[in-house]
C-alpha cells in the first residue's frame, strides 16, 4: 500500500512524471499464457529467449559467431537477426519448432531502416518532405516486404536527433528538430507497426538508440555524450517518448554514455525513465555487443560483470555480445541476479512474440509465394518514385534554370554518381538490390524527348585526386546546353562508423565545379550525399542545386521528375547546412546567449573568420514559384492554462505554377525561469497553392506545445509573454504575440 502510494506521489510530482497508457499489442490473455510458459521453462530456456545472435547473411557489426543453427535447437537462442527470405527463416523457425521441447518461436529482426528490398529515401531526406504521412506509407511498405521475407521486427525507427553533421548517422533520422522528430518518430512506428500487430503484414517497431547517441562529442561515432538532464529530456527524449506513444513495441539501447552510465547500464534511463516514468511494456534489446562494451567504456570489470550490470539496469535482450548466454544463468544460480528480473525480461519478450501471432502459427511470416507477390511491386516502386521526389529539395534556382526543357539539344550529364546504382541506396539498404535501381541517367534519358542528346561522363572525382575525366567533361560541357553535375559522397561515406571532420565536397569535386561553372554554362548541381555538407563555393557558383540525398530504388526518375518539371520540389532542410565545419553544431533553436551576435560589437558572439549564418537555414527550400505571407491575425491576446490559441495566416502564390508550400510556425518563449530557444517549430502544414491563389493557413496551439522542464526540472508551462513567427523557414519574420496568464 504505501509502496503503491509512493509510487503514485512521484508519478505526480517527478520531473519524469507522465501519463502512462497500455498499447494496443497488450493482451491480458497473453499473459496467462506466459505464466504457464514460464512456471515450466529451465533457466537455460529463459536465458535463451534473452539472447539475439546475427546470421552470418549481413554484416552490421564487428563480430560473426558461428553456429546460431546449433544454438537454436539447443533452446539457447530465442532470435536472429541478419537473416531474411522466406525460406531461410522457414528453415531456422522449423529447427526452434520442431525440434526444441517448449517449440518457442524464434523472432527474427533486421535493419530495414528506409526500405526492405524496394528502397526509399534515407530518413533524413524524408524528414525534410515535411510530409508524416509519407514516412508512415514507406515505413507500412517497408514492413509489407520485410514481413514477407520472412522478418518480425525492424531495427527502426532511429529517432536520434541530430545536430553534428559530422556524425555520419544523421542519414538514418529526422534531422535537428524536436517536433519534427517526434511527428516523424510516431508515423514511422505507425507505419511499421500498423494498426495492430497481429496482421502479418506488420512488424514490431524498434525505437533507437536510447538515448542521446546523436550528441557524440566531436561528431565522432560512438563517442562520448555529456548533456545536461535538461537538454536531455527536452532535446533528446521527446522523439522518443513519441514513438512510444505511438505504440512502439521495442526499444534499442545506445552505445554511448550518458552522464557517465553507458546506455546499456542506465538503470535511470531503462528503468526509471522508460518504464516507471513512461509505463514502457515492450522489451528493450542492446545494440550490437554494447553489453561486452561496458568493459572499454570503464564500468564493468569483465564480461560477467557487464551482463549483470546490463540485466538490473532494465535490458532484456543481449545483441550478438553472448554475455547473457555466457554468464546469466550461473549469476542467477548464485543469487547475484534475482530470477524475477530474468522472468520480467523473457516476460516482455515472449509478449511480443505473441503479439505477432507467432505463437498460433510460427510460420505466418514464411510463404515464399507472398514473398514473390510482395516484393518490389510496381505500387512500392511508384510510392518509392513519388516519396523520393517529395524528399528532394531545391536550395538555388537562378534565372529560373530548373525545369529544364525536355527538347534542349544537348544536355551533358556529369559525375560518377549519375550512373551509380548502389549509391542512389545510401547505407542501411537491407535486401536493396543495386540492379533495380534507376540512376540519374537512366531518369533523364528517359525524360528527355528523342532529339535531346546526352553526353554522359564519368568524372570520378570523390575519391583520390587525380583530374580523370575533368577534359572530357569540359568538352561536354562546352557543347551543351545544360549541364547536370552530379556530387556529393559515396554511399559508404556516412551511415555507421562514417564521421568525418571535413564535411566539404570530398576529392576534387570543387575543381570540377570550379571549371565547369567556368564555362558560362548553366550548371545543374545534383547532390547526393547522406549528411548536410559545408558547401558556400557550390552555393556561389551554380546556376542551380538540388539536394537529393540518396533517393534509394527510384532515384533517377525522382530526381528527372523534378529537373524536367514534371512535378516541382517541395522538401525542405531538415538539418541545418553550415557554411564551414567549424561552426558546428549549428542548429536554429539556439539560444540567445547574453551578448547576441553584433557585427559592430567586437565582444559579442561571433567568429572572426565566418558570419553565423546557416548556408541553408532549416526548413528552407525553393520551388517552381514564389509564396508571399500576408499579415497573420491571433484570436487571443492572452490565455490560460488548458486554454488554445489560432493563428491564421493569408498565404499567397504569386508565381506562374502551382506549388506546395510548407508553412511552419515557431514559438518563441521569450522569457523564463531557464533560458529558451530563440524559436522552436511547433506546428506546421504542407499546403498546395494554385498560382494566383491566397489560402489561409491555421494553426491551434495549447498551453501544452509550450511547456518544457523548469529550473526546478518540473515539466510544464510558465505564465508570460510568447512570440509566434510565421513563415518558409525558421527564418521566418511574420510575427504576433500572446501571453499565458
Ligand atoms: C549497430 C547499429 O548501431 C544499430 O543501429 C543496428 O540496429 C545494429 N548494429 C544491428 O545491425
């Protein structure tokens, strides 16, 4: 009684304190079932549904172990990763089913981040559509092939908000923003999960990594992480928290340290957090060997030592390090490790294998004729086309350069990148296949009219520094009439253990921007790349640049799609461009500090060498024609708690075409018991304008969207003054006020 009293009391009054709901997955009749299961499993069976080996089919980490076949029919290992199709996960589940004495289905998992074998856009291209309900569409796609090809779990959503572009996994999440993180977080779970996990066409969600690996210091992977709780829990955990809210059934731990507890044992993130404060009722896996980690990173003397650190910090399942499998059950035999907290872990976890109906039929996920039928359909390849053009954005277009006319005689198309097939993919491909991906060259022979020629060369310039093909691409350029310009990075050159500390154009590429625009010739720039790049020499110097990241299967018709205009651009930057590496981490909801940048004031904040200026602000970008905002109108000058407040605001399209803006609204707090961001992106709505037309926009904010953790680190709102701005960008300069009573 008083345990359950005290509990309550710091649900209401902790910093963590938050509503808690059960998920549609949970099913009270399921638990009976586990009971019975566990009040007969041997110890070994418990550890072994604990235990995650990869296959030896895909390599996403350091080690391979042999033998997982084995492991299997031992009841040792309760899921695999790295294995896929149909049959090969018929095969494994067949071992567990039919030849184990409980017949406890395996689960099988993989890294199906943007895309199983029908690729979309990484998932920082698709944060920058603006667009949730694109990434709910390619998540459910991505679900529909994985659970065809035999898997039950992805290893996605990455909801690690990022704001170091030298950090080469900004490629897998939603960019720099808190909102925008958390709206992409909770479609994406929506997305794979669907609407109830029992459809075999859905897959359990796994939310990664928890918590904060985005803020490595120095961009580094894997590095340290020293925030404050503050930035933590406003910066860090809300995507998060979205995503559970969202129904997200697993969680994946992160290799770094957070205040000094590597992630893998913070009990204050995975248990205190997590569940007390969040009621999480799913399971929470490691990352690949962080466990066996716990050892470098200076915490744990051994392995043994780690597992155990590991198991009371709140993880249930061991990533590929084989420490549970190796020590737990002497650790529980000795009473080190109390058998509840193992029976509370394979708990979560055959909940979830229940939920996926796996314990009614283990082979729903295995009929190779579905797989055949689901695969890389025509509908995915089309949703693939039509979402990467969604996530591509147009960052310059002088003179009006872009569309290009289909019927120009000669187009010199440029660069290695343009007939890459398995660039286009970007890093975390699973079964993409670089045979089925239409390049760049490819979309615009296609695009183009019969009497258009195109001289394609092959410059390639990433790497190395040699000037191969500079002459030839002169020659082209020279004689045509448009030249595309593919640059940016291989596929390889971010994604995991891909940091980089100059984040300019790799190789020899600036020269051969340098030359080409030389030309006079209007200089089409195609990036694709995984990370923002520092880049105010190509801002400078081509006609015009469109930022396609990596479009994945259907690149080149999305990219033609757009240089031709077939249809126009409407993405926009998810994370901060900064004109030079040294200003990062450059984000928009910085704070003001207290001596505001004054170029006319030597002892303000600012750089000798380099303005403060963002290249490309967030939520920038252009499109075939031009919006203008009119004045916007609020209809309360004050509220109160629980209360809302509408803005509306006149938006106009004063080009030729019709296009779709992206109208986003920023809040600022202007003064509080802590310092605040100079704006922070609360709401915002893709509109599509016919040319000519004004559409009136609306926005409703509750006290709600204002509040965040106080001095004293209790969450909520603070009686003042708010200033709303409105606008393209957060740049934006349309502005009204209110105040909260
Ligand atoms: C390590 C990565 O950090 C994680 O994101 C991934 O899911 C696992 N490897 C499994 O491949």
């Amino acid at each position: 009684m008083r345990i359950c009293y005290l509990f309550i009391l710091f649900l209401l009054v902790s910093p963590l304190a938050a509503q808690v709901s059960v998920p549609d997955w949970y099913n009270a009749g399921h638990e009976a079932h586990i009971d019975s299961l566990l009040s007969i499993m041997t110890l070994e069976e418990k550890v072994g549904q604990m235990t995650l080996f990869t296959s030896d089919w895909d390599v996403t980490g350091p080690t391979i172990r042999k033998g997982y076949e084995a492991d299997i029919k031992s009841a040792r290992l309760g899921a695999i990763f790295n294995a896929h199709t149909a049959d090969y996960t018929r095969k494994l589940q067949k071992i567990a089913v039919e030849e184990t004495r409980l017949k406890i289905p395996l689960l099988f998992g993989y890294d199906v981040v943007h895309g199983h074998r029908t690729i979309f856009p990484i998932p920082l291209a698709e944060a920058g559509s603006f667009n949730p309900d694109a990434a709910e569409e390619s998540a459910r796609i991505a679900a529909r092939e994985a659970a065809a090809a035999g898997l039950h779990w992805t290893f996605a959503p990455m909801v690690d908000l990022v704001r170091d572009p030298r950090w080469g996994r900004v490629m897998e999440g939603a960019g720099e923003d808190v909102y925008l993180g958390e709206v992409m977080a909770a479609a994406r779970v929506r997305g794979f999960q669907g609407k109830d996990l029992n459809d075999p066409f859905t897959v359990l969600a796994c939310v990664k990594h928890f918590a904060a690996y985005g803020a490595a210091q120095a961009g580094r992977d894997y590095h340290t992480v020293d925030i404050s709780e503050r930035v933590l829990h406003d910066i860090y955990l809300p995507p998060f928290k979205a995503a559970l809210d969202a129904g997200a059934a697993t969680f994946m731990t992160s290799f770094n340290e957070v205040d000094g507890v590597p992630a893998t044992a913070n009990k204050h993130l995975l248990t205190k957090i997590l569940r007390e404060a969040w009621g999480f009722m799913g399971f929470v896996v490691t990352d690949y060997t962080s466990i066996n980690e716990l050892v470098p990173h200076g915490v744990a003397e051994d392995e043994a030592a780690a597992g155990q650190l590991s198991v009371k910090a709140g993880v249930d399942m061991d990533m590929q390090g084989a420490v549970y499998y190796n020590h737990l059950r002497k650790q529980v035999e000795d009473g080190a490790v109390a058998m509840r907290q193992v029976d509370e872990a394979v708990r979560r976890i055959l909940r979830m294998k229940y939920a996926l109906g796996l314990f009614d039929d283990p082979y729903r996920y295995n009929d190779a004729a579905r797989e055949r039928e689901n695969i890389l359909t025509a509908e995915h390849r089309e949703a693939a086309r039509r979402i990467g053009r969604e996530s591509i954005i147009l960052l310059k277009n002088e003179m009006q350069t872009l569309p290009l006319r289909k019927d120009l005689k000669r187009i010199a198309v440029i660069g290695q990148l343009a007939d890459s097939q398995v660039d286009m993919m970007g890093a975390w491909k699973a079964d993409g296949q670089a045979k089925d991906v239409i390049t760049l060259l490819t979309g615009i022979r296609e695009a183009v009219g019969k009497s258009t020629r195109i001289d394609y060369v092959n410059v390639p310039a990433i790497k190395g520094s040699d000037r191969t093909g500079f002459d030839d691409a002169l020659k082209a350029a020279r004689a045509a009439d448009a030249v595309i310009l593919t640059l940016g990075e291989t596929w390889e050159m971010s994604g995991e253990a891909a940091s980089r500390t100059d984040i300019g154009l790799p190789g020899v590429q600036d020269l051969l921007v340098a030359e080409l625009t030389a030309t006079g010739k209007p200089v089409i720039a195609v990036l694709f790349n995984g990370r923002p790049l520092a880049i105010p020499e190509l801002a400078e110097k081509a006609t015009a640049i469109l930022e396609a990241w990596y479009p994945g299967t259907e690149a080149g018709h999305a990219v033609a799609d757009l240089l031709f205009g077939d249809h126009a651009p409407s993405a926009r930057v998810p994370m901060t461009f900064p004109r030079s590496v040294g200003q990062v981490p450059l984000f928009y909801a910085a704070k003001n500090t207290g001596r505001p940048l004054n170029p006319n004031d030597k002892y303000t904040s600012k750089y000798l060498d380099e303005s403060n200026e963002a290249l490309y602000p967030f939520g920038f970008g252009l499109t075939y024609t031009t919006f203008s905002y009119g004045n916007p109108t609020i209809d309360k000058k004050s509220i109160t708690a629980n209360d809302r407040v509408t803005i509306s605001i006149p938006v106009t399209n004063t080009g030729q075409r019709a296009g779709t803006e992206i109208v986003q609204l920023y809040v600022q707090d202007v003064v509080g018991s802590v310092t605040r961001p100079l704006r922070e992106l609360k709401a915002f709505e893709r509109v599509l304008i016919d040319a000519g037309q004004t559409q009136v926009v609306t926005f409703t904010l509750t006290s709600d969207d204002l509040a965040f953790h106080r001095q004293d680190m209790t969450y909520g709102t603070e009686a003042g003054t708010y200033r709303v701005f409105v606008g393209g960008s957060s740049q934006a300069d349309r502005v009204v006020e209110f105040s909260l009573k």
